[in-house]
C-alpha cells in the first residue's frame, strides 16, 4: 500500500530529511496506520456532506481600522538570523 | 497557618482559606513549592517551575490585596507548555521550540493572569500534544504519582501529574483527542474539554485546529466550573471562538433525578478492561440509586471515528507544523546549504519522531490523488459520528462511557506501537470530532490505579455536565491519593500491558 519510494515522495513534500533506517521504519508504520484507517472504505458516504468545522460559524468581521500590532523588535526576538531588520535566510537553491 | 495536604487541599478551600485571611498567597504557594522541590525528582511534571515568578507574584498578591482582589487572587496554578505565555519560554516539549520566548500570552492564560493568578510553571506534554502518555516529550518522561513506573496519560501529562502529585492546585491542559480527560482519569483528577469554542485558542500552539480545545485539571468538579468561568468567552483574536449561551455555575446538585443517561453499547465493546468495566457498572447503578435513569443507546459509527481522526488531525497538523521552517523562530539548523536544505534539515533535527510521523500521515492525505480517499473521506465520516451524536442526545440528557479502556499503563510498554497508543482515546475522540463537552471524573480504583469516569453532553451544556458530575462525585466520595510507589517493573519495548494482577 505504502512503499519506500511513497515515503521518500511524501517526506519530500513535507520538507523532512529522513535517513535511509527511518524510511524503512516509517514504511512499515505507516502502512499499519494507514491499513486501519482504510476501514473507512466500508462505508457508503456518497450522499453525504463532510464536516470541516462542528460550528455553524459564518465569516467574522470587524471594522477595517488600523491598530498596533507586533512590534518589528518583538517579530523579529526570536528569530535564528536577522539583517537590515529582516529575516535572514540562505540563499534559494 | 494550619498545615495543608496539598494532595487533598481543593481550590474552593484554599479560596476560603485566602478570603478568611487564614493563609496568605505566598503560603499557600511556598505549599506548592515545597512539594515540587519534594515530589518533582520522582514525578518531572514540569518543564519549568516558575520559582522566582510565583514567590514574588504571591507576595505582591497579599501585599496589594485591596487592588488585586477578585475570585482566583493568589491561587496557583500551573500551565501546559503549548500555551504561550509572554517572558515565559514555551517549548511544546519540542526541540524545534527550545529557546522560543513569546512575545505575547495565549488568551485563556491571560484571563486566569488578569485574575492575578500565580503561576507554577509550564508542564510537560507529548511534543505537540501529539501523544497519549507524555512519552513523546523531547524532554523528559513524566511519571504517575500512583505507580511511578506507569505513564501519566498524555498529552497534558504534565498538568494531570502536577495536580495528582499536590505539585499544583489545578492546571491548564488543552485536548484535541482525548488530551484532558485521558491523563485526569489515569491521575485520579478531574479533568474537562468544554465545547468547541468556548474557550479561545489563541495563544494555543495549534495541533488541529478544528479539533483543539483548552480546558481545566482540576481536584474536584467545583473547582474545574471555577476555573471553566473564567476562561470561557468570546475572543476577538480566535474567529471560531463563541459565547456561551448562559455563565459558567458553580454546582450544588446532590441529586439526578430525572436524568436520563445513555450508554453507548459501542463504547462497551472496545475491549475495556475488567476492573475499569467493574467501577464503569458500579458508577452506573450509582446513577440510579441517585434518581437517574440509565438506558443503551448505539452510537454505530464508533468503530470508524478513530481512523477518520487519525487522516483529520494529522492533515491539520501536517499544515499547521509548516511554520517551523527555521525563519521565524525555533532551531534553524547549522550551515545550510540552501533554502531547501535549510528546511529540511531544521524541521528533520527539531522534530521527534511522533510527530515526523502525524506530518507524514497528514501530507500523504492531503497530497494529490489521495486526498478524496482520506481527507474527503474522514470529513464525511465525521459527519456521521456527529449524526450519531445529535440522534442519541435526542433522547437522553447526557452519555456516559468509561474514559480510558485501561488504566494506567507501564511506560514503554506502548512506544513501539503507535496504533496500540493511539487506541487509548477510542472513547475520548469521538467527542472532539464532534466538538460536544465532556468530564472525566475519578470513579475507584483498578488494582490501585485510578479509574475515569465520562459524561458526554450536547454542545452548551456546560452546566448540565457539571452539575450532574458533581452529585456524582459526592456520591462516590474518591478518597485515595496517590503512593508515589514504584511497581518498577518495565514492561518489554512493544509488550501490551496485561491487566494487573
């Protein structure tokens, strides 16, 4: 159902770097968990509608003012890199 | 000042105790600083103790006690560590959060702080509340003050190992699965995951977001309808967050009559073990005996609500985790590369392996060509188990079901198998796909292990819940407080733990 090579795939789309023995490991995992989750397939949802949130709540709004938000001191406290009050990063691949 | 149990001492008393003027604030702390500096070597509840914080709030707390006043002044209490908490360090028990220092406080810690509060600490979690027995700190393991070679439950582990331990009066928890009521009802306290949207997330380091709900660990049912007050309401700053159509009440019922509770046949069928059945039947005939009357209900797409949460939360989590990429805050990794190597690496080295795990679970749902077999799946599945639900409430007040299959179980004995760990919130999740109310409340004990209770109610029925558990509680009268032994033997890696002899 799940193989090594899904692993990889899906791990690549995730942005995680799993080392050869955790792919073999979350393979076998996975499938197990995924085996089980399969037991949905028994029933009939055809006609039914999907939850995406248990409260009837409709778009929230507020007034378009403006008003203090995050410092850029405070944004900017914990990150791992900072230049010209900006984020740093490495450069794209 | 009289000396005071802090693994008996409830926060109704201790509030009494602080309005008579018989103990001050810093008193009634340095109880629970002398307990953490006794207990926590054995029981590492805490990721934190605010030492310094908590003995200068209390002092200023008796000291300015004319302007500081108000229902929770100067009680203690400590915080799961997935609530931010400004100048505190909020780890989510995650490497990838080791140093975070927020820059702002979670709404639900705001309002007990502005109720001048003093805070213990910040307590230990599965990392990301992705956990049942706070094994998947990256931290340390907490253990449970009845037998200190079991698991706590999890994720607020810490929070329930806290309040069992006399280490904290009451605790915040937050439960997206189960993640309150599991670790209350494997501690012996009591332990609430009100309605979806009464309490404001925000601040919350969100795990699913659709699912996630902050709620009190408590020593009584009074003291979680004190604590539930004050933390309910709606926040401008959690869009999904509501009002409550009445005020959180302080319950006085000691009796049920007339109440009708429901028990789920499918919830009796998941392989319950005995003792845990035995306190479930006894606590049943209590009802009873106390005017209330019991029936079986079916609630048939049981069997199906924990593989659909088990696609729901991880696809959630999968997209909430995205933001720890390494830019922001948290553990960037050394010398990357590139962007991309930065990502990867940063996330691979911060994360523990549960949640490595829930990412790929949730990116495989989601991803293309597999989403309308899983996600699309799991969200009309939970349709159905919210059916289930609306049907069975039509006819009775409340639904009762034990809370956890097992009581406390050795640690180690479950890390191997992720589903057999995942199978101690069968009678947990279903509420939280849903989004009802439910309790956990100590109902005996199974070979010496504490025994939880559930009562399940319609959404808004903060109240109704409350009430009835609390003539329960008086009913059953759980008297026992944890031994801090140490049964010591460790369970084999993968062994399942057979019912105690």
């Amino acid at each position: 159902m799940i193989g090594e090579d899904d692993v990889r795939y899906v791990a690549k789309l995730a942005r995680l770097r799993l080392e050869q023995d955790e792919v073999a490991r979350m393979a076998g995992e996975l499938a197990k968990i995924l085996a089980h989750i399969d037991k949905m397939s028994e029933l009939d949802v055809a006609d039914v509608p999907p939850t995406a949130h248990v409260l009837d709540v409709v778009n929230v709004t507020r007034p378009d003012k403006p008003r203090p938000g995050l410092s850029r001191e405070d944004a900017l406290r914990n990150a791992p890199a900072v230049s010209d009050d900006c984020f740093r990063v490495p450069r794209m691949g | 000042m009289t000396a005071l149990d802090p693994l008996r001492l409830t926060a109704r008393v201790a509030k009494r105790l602080l309005v008579d003027g018989e103990i001050s604030s810093a008193e009634l702390t340095k109880v629970y600083l002398d307990q953490i500096a006794a207990v926590e070597p054995r029981v590492r509840a805490y990721i934190r103790v605010t030492y310094d914080n908590a003995a200068k709030y209390s002092t200023k707390v008796d000291r300015e006690m004319q302007a500081m006043r108000g229902p929770l002044a100067g009680l203690p209490i400590a915080i799961k560590d997935n609530m931010v908490t400004e100048g505190v360090t909020t780890t989510c028990a995650s490497r990838i959060l080791h140093d975070y220092m927020p820059v702002y406080t979670a709404t639900a810690v705001r309002q007990v702080w502005d109720r001048h509060v003093v805070m213990l600490g910040k307590t230990n979690l599965d990392e990301f509340a992705m956990g049942s027995s706070t094994e998947n700190s990256s931290y340390q393991t907490t253990h449970n003050p009845w037998d200190l070679a079991t698991v706590p439950g999890g994720s607020s582990g810490g929070s329930a190992a806290a309040v069992a331990a006399g280490e904290a009066l009451w605790a915040l928890g937050s439960d997206t699965g189960g993640s309150i009521r599991q670790p209350a009802a494997l501690c012996g306290i009591v332990g609430m995951k009100p309605t979806y949207g009464a309490v404001s997330r925000y601040g919350l380091v969100a795990f699913a977001s659709s699912l996630d709900q902050i709620g009190p660990l408590t020593r009584s049912v009074y003291d979680c309808a004190l604590l539930l007050q004050h933390i309910v309401g709606h926040d401008p700053n959690d869009a999904t967050s509501v009002a409550l159509p009445e005020p959180v009440a302080l319950p006085s019922a000691e009796r049920l009559d007339g109440l009708r509770v429901g028990i789920p046949a499918e919830y009796l069928a998941v392989g319950i073990e005995p003792g845990v059945r035995a306190r479930f039947d006894e606590t049943i005939a209590r009802i009873e005996e106390m005017g209330g009357t019991c029936v079986e209900i079916s609630l048939p797409h049981t069997e199906y609500a924990l593989p659909a949460y088990y696609i729901i939360a991880p696809a959630e989590a999968s997209a909430n985790l995205a933001r720890f990429d390494g830019v922001r805050y948290g553990h960037r990794c050394a010398d990357p590369v590139d962007l991309l190597d930065m990502y990867e690496r940063t996330r691979s080295e911060g994360f523990g392996p549960e949640v490595k795990r829930r990412i790929m679970i949730g990116t495989y749902a989601l991803s293309a060509g597999y989403y309308d077999a899983n996600y699309g799946r799991a969200q009309k599945v939970r349709t159905l188990v919210r059916r289930d639900f609306a049907r069975a409430i039509a006819a009775v007040d409340l639904i009762a079901s034990p809370t956890t299959p097992s009581v406390a179980f050795k640690a180690g004995s479950r890390t191997a198998d992720p589903l057999s760990m995942y199978m101690c919130d069968i009678c947990t999740i279903p509420v939280n796909l849903a989004g009802l109310p439910a309790i956990s409340i100590p109902c005996g004990l199974s070979d010496g292990l504490p025994v939880g209770f559930q009562l399940i109610g319609p959404a808004f029925s903060e109240n109704r819940i409350l009430q009835a558990a609390h003539a329960l509680e008086g009913a059953i009268g759980f008297a026992p407080a944890p031994t801090f032994c140490d049964s010591g033997v460790v369970a084999a890696a993968g062994e399942r733990t057979e019912a105690r002899a």
